[in-house]
C-alpha cells in the first residue's frame, strides 16, 4: 500500500512538474515588452548622445521593443542598428525575465578634433572617426592645416595617444598643425613660441629633449626670449630669437 501510494504521489508531482513547464514556457512566450531602459555610460561628462536619442533611432528603423512579444523582440538586431550611429562604441542588449529590454551603451571618447582639408570631425581614443556634435564640444587638441584623414587615423592618432598619457605634454600642447608637407607645428599653452616637429619620426626622443631644455634653459632666458623652437633636426634643437 506504500508503496502504490509513494508511486501516485510522485507520479502527480512529475504530471506537476510538467505542466508547470509548459505553462511558464508559454507564459514567457506570450508575456510583452512594457518598458525599455537604456543606460548611456559616462554620459556625466560626455553628452554625444541621450537616451531620447537612441529610442528615436529604433522607431525610427521600426524596432521599438515597447508592446511587443518579447519572444519577437531581436536584440542582435537591436544592437546592429544602434552601432551605425557612430558616436556609438559600444552596445548591449539584454532582455529580463520581468519585460523590460535594457540597453547598456558605451560612447566613443574624442582625443583630438580635426578641422582641416578632410572635414570636421573627432578621432576617437580606437582610432576612428566621429562626428561633431551639435550638442557638445569635447576640450581635446585641435588640429588644423592641410590634414588628410589618413593622417588623422595613423600618426595624429598615435601623437594624441601619446599626449594623453604623458601629463605634462597633455597640459602643454594646446593646437597641432599641418603643413602642406605633413611637417608638424605646435602650438604650446605657456610660451609665446611655436614648436617646429617635423615630422612624426621619434617624436617622444624630441618632445623629451624639448622638455629637458624647458626644465634646464627656460628659466635662465625666460619665456618670452625665442619665437620658434625647431626639432626636427636629429638631437638638436635650433632656437629663433624674437
């Protein structure tokens, strides 16, 4: 008797199990969408795109999530067409057991604003190109003069990259420009000189030569004593007097 009462009770409470299954499953199927979050990081201190920006671009391409069966929602999809907005590094998008699709964006970060024969537009710390934003203006180095965007994306790139992590060339270098030559000019924040580079070839060997010459002879002569300080020259450093 036991033993047939031992083989009912678990016999019901596989039939539950099942059914518990199934009916969840379906549940989940059917449940919708009821509300979408999107959250944009380091948006504190950049503000190249909002969160109204991004559901406009998925009404706009008819992939609003909102009242739709969450089983028809594509997140891939989502994501793909977030990504063509190129102030966009980064996207993911995930659906939760409650019916809600969140959005966890990433922006691209500006090192350097480009104004020059190829247009107007940032490079980013990946090495691509951005957009200006008519909403916000990132305090980066500005290049102008004759700059092709392959320059932008290759040696500039490497040269912001640079500046960024060396603090005290970061501080300094207020403008970089371009002769028609791709020979270097820089525009420095103290002092009133420019800065004859040349071309990228070793430039931290000349920007450390610069620096040690700044540190040692800068404060016999002071500031305002030369007009241009030339580097391109291997180990020298040829100064103009105003």
């Amino acid at each position: 008797m036991i033993r047939i009462i031992s083989i009912v009770v678990a016999t019901l409470l596989f039939c539950y199990i099942v059914f518990v299954t199934f009916f969840f499953r379906e549940m989940r199927r059917d449940y919708v969408c009821h509300d979408l979050q999107v959250v944009v990081k380091d948006s504190l201190d950049k503000h190249f795109v909002s969160e109204g920006d991004l559901i406009g671009l998925l009404k706009k391409a008819h992939l609003n999530p909102i009242d739709k069966q969450m089983n028809m929602v594509n997140t891939d999809q989502i994501e793909n067409e977030l990504l063509k907005n190129q102030m966009i590094a980064s996207v993911e998008a995930y659906k939760t057991p409650s019916g809600i699709i969140k959005l966890e964006v990433k922006q691209k970060v500006p090192i350097l604003r480009i104004i020059g024969t190829s247009g107007n537009y940032y490079v980013d710390n990946l090495g691509s190109v951005m957009p200006v934003s008519s909403r916000y203006v990132a305090h980066v180095p500005i290049v102008s003069g004759y700059v092709e965007k392959e320059l932008a994306v290759t040696d500039l790139y490497k040269f912001a990259l640079f500046l960024q992590k060396n603090e005290f060339w970061n501080n300094q270098i207020e403008q970089i420009y371009v002769e028609p030559d791709n020979e270097i000019e820089l525009i420095p924040r103290v002092g009133d000189h420019r800065i004859i580079l040349g071309t990228f070839d070793n430039f931290e060997e000349k920007l450390n030569n610069l620096q040690l010459f700044y540190e040692q002879a800068i404060p016999k002569v002071g500031w305002k004593k030369y007009n241009v300080i030339n580097l391109k020259y291997n180990n020298q450093i040829v100064c103009t007097k105003k």
